[in-house]
C-alpha cells in the first residue's frame, strides 16, 4: 500500500489533506461506523459526478449525504416530519440513513432526481473530525466499485481505486458494524424500510410504530435494490447451520478450493483453504465483506455460509448474503 493510505490519529495533518483535496474537487475515501464510504461536497454536482463515474454508478441509483450537525441539515431537508425528530435523537450519531423531503439546493444527481433526500450523521470521530473541518455535507456512497463488496478497512477501498483516481484514503481502522446503514424512509405516510442494516426493526419500531416494507410485503422502493450488489470473486453458497460440512464435501470433493464462514458450532471439515467461524451474530455481520475479500483474494472457487435466522441483525446479514449468492434483493 502507498503513502495515500493516513492514519489520522497519528497524522493529524492528515484532515486538512483532505478538506483541501475535496475543496479542490478531487475524492475522498473515510471510514464510518458501517462501511469505508467514497466522499465528495454534496452541493458540488461537479465532484459528486465525480464519484458515480469512479465507482461506475448508474446515475439512477441516489447518494446517502452525510453531516455532522443540525445546521447541515437546514441546507439539505425541506421540513422534520416529528417522526425524523424522534429518530434523530434516539440513534444520531448512527447507522441510520432517513430519506426525507429534499431541499432545493440538494443537486440532482445527488438524488437521482428523486424529490426525497437520504441523510445521515455517521458515528466514527474521523467521519465527524473530516465534517466539521469540511464545514458541510458529503455526499457519500460505499467506497467499491459498483456491484462490489462494501469495504470494511482501508486496504479494500486501496485494492479497488488507482491512486491516480484516489489520491487519499483516511484510514479508521476495521469498521464496527461492516454493514451498511438502515435506509429508512419518512417522506411518505408511514415509515418504510428501504435498506435493512444495524439498526434493526425491532429498534425501529417503538420509536416509530410499525413499519413498511419487511420481508415479505411489495418491493421495497429504494433504487439501490434494483441493481446487482456484492458481487465478490468467487461463488457464494448459503447452507443451512446442518447442512454446512456435507455441502463444503461435495464442493471440496468436486476438486474447488473452499472457505467456509459460520457462526454456529459443528467439527471442522479439513481441507478448506479458508475456516472463518466467529462467535456471535455482531462478529459474523462485522466479517461478512471482509470476509468476501478475503475469499477473492485467496481465489477461492466457492465460499460455504452459514445462513442465519432474519431476526434483528440478522434481517441485514441475510439480506446482504443473499444478494453476494446471486439471489434476487
Ligand atoms: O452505511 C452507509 O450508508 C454507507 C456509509 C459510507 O455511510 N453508505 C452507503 O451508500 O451504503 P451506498 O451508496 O452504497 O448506498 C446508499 C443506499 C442505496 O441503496 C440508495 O438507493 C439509497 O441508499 N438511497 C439514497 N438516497 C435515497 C433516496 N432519496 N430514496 C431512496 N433510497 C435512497
Ligand atoms: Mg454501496
């Protein structure tokens, strides 16, 4: 890895770098709660324009904005439903992402030309230290290529960008969650889930009440969805916990090189050439893109994954594996 990879907490020049690179239009790689995320001002279209083409984007899929203060919010947001308010205080900072009225200085390629805005204020104090030196919001989608695994640590958004693209890459350390925020929408006359992820509906729920959009109800709106996401370099294959070591012989015994990834016990089947078994659900969605990586990095034919049951966290690890497998959203 080059010297564009900088620790700011000990490089503190490290964040006027890049308040300088993105007032100079360039992009920006910072780590957050969830995912590394890709940033450019989001009132600047020219720079945001920037990103889409970076990561391949199509431009029909909306940016989340990120701030880290309410002023922010003033220059983004037509109106605070009381739901937003209430929100807002419980889980701000946080993996939350609220979709609301847009205001009229928001440009449209930020939101795909949506009337409606996602934004969200990130809890990592690198994310919030490069915000309040910037002095206003960043439009910020996941720092991979489109349809690629989100980044969880510095050297995955490195192996994804030239240094030429992206010249600076602050670096946080792991991401505590590695999933990405909940994307909840209030602009319509209930609250709907677009994008399930750490904050889970049973959090949600006796803030707001019910909510629309779970499994099982009509598709969720959230363009995002539409496109094909988590693509990693090797085949995924969800199995049941009982079901893990008999489809992890068939593939090793079809000659594939197999990693196998779960949460639940069980004897360890030899010959993987990757054994990654973690002991609770918060680690298992933690090493979910890490671990799919790692998976193309050791060239595996195939990755074996423990499905796990779509409660709680476990709604947003489903969701993302299934998408890595090749299952519709
Ligand atoms: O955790 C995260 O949210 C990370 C970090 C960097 O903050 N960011 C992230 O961005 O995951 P991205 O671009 O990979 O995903 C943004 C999601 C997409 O599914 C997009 O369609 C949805 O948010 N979205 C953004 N604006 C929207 C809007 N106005 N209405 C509906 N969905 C929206
Ligand atoms: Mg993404």
């Amino acid at each position: 890895m080059g010297g564009r990879i900088r620790r700011p907490d000990c490089d503190p020049a490290a964040v006027a770098d890049a308040v300088r690179l993105l007032r100079a239009g360039q992009p920006v790689a910072f780590p957050t709660e969830t995912v590394y995320g890709l940033g450019a001002p989001a009132l600047d279209h020219r720079a945001v324009a920037r990103i889409f083409s970076l990561k391949g984007r199509p431009a029909d899929n909306p940016l989340i904005v990120h701030l880290s203060s309410a002023a922010m919010l003033d220059t983004l947001v037509a109106g605070l439903p009381e739901a937003a308010e209430a929100l807002i205080k419980r889980f701000w900072p946080g993996p939350l992402a609220l979709v609301l009225p847009r205001a009229a200085g928001v440009p449209d390629i930020v939101t795909a030309g949506l009337d409606t805005v996602a934004v969200r204020m990130p809890d990592h104090p690198v994310a919030l230290a490069l915000l309040d030196a910037l002095g206003e919001p960043l439009a910020a989608p996941s720092a991979n290529r489109s349809g690629r695994p989100s980044p969880t640590r510095a050297g995955h958004v490195a192996a994804e960008f030239e240094p030429a693209d992206l010249p600076l890459i602050l670096d946080g350390g792991p991401c505590v969650h590695g999933l990405e925020s909940t994307v909840l929408d209030l602009s319509g006359s209930s609250p709907r889930l677009l994008r399930p992820g750490a904050v889970t509906t049973e959090q949600l729920e006796p803030v707001v009440g019910p909510l629309a959009g779970k499994p099982g109800e009509a598709a969720a709106r959230s363009p995002g969805l539409r496109h094909r996401h988590y693509m990693p370099d090797c085949r995924v294959v969800l199995a049941e916990p009982s079901a893990l070591s008999v489809v992890c012989a068939r593939e090793l015994a079809a000659g594939h090189r197999v990693g196998l990834f779960c949460v639940s016990g069980g004897e360890r089947p030899s010959g993987l050439a990757l054994y990654r078994r973690v002991p609770d659900l918060a680690t298992f969605g933690r090493a979910v893109f890490a671990t799919l990586h790692e998976a193309g990095q050791l060239r595996l034919d195939v990755l074996v994954v423990e499905r796990v049951s779509p409660e709680g966290l476990g709604l947003a690890i489903m969701d993302r594996l299934r998408r890595a497998a090749g299952a519709e959203a």
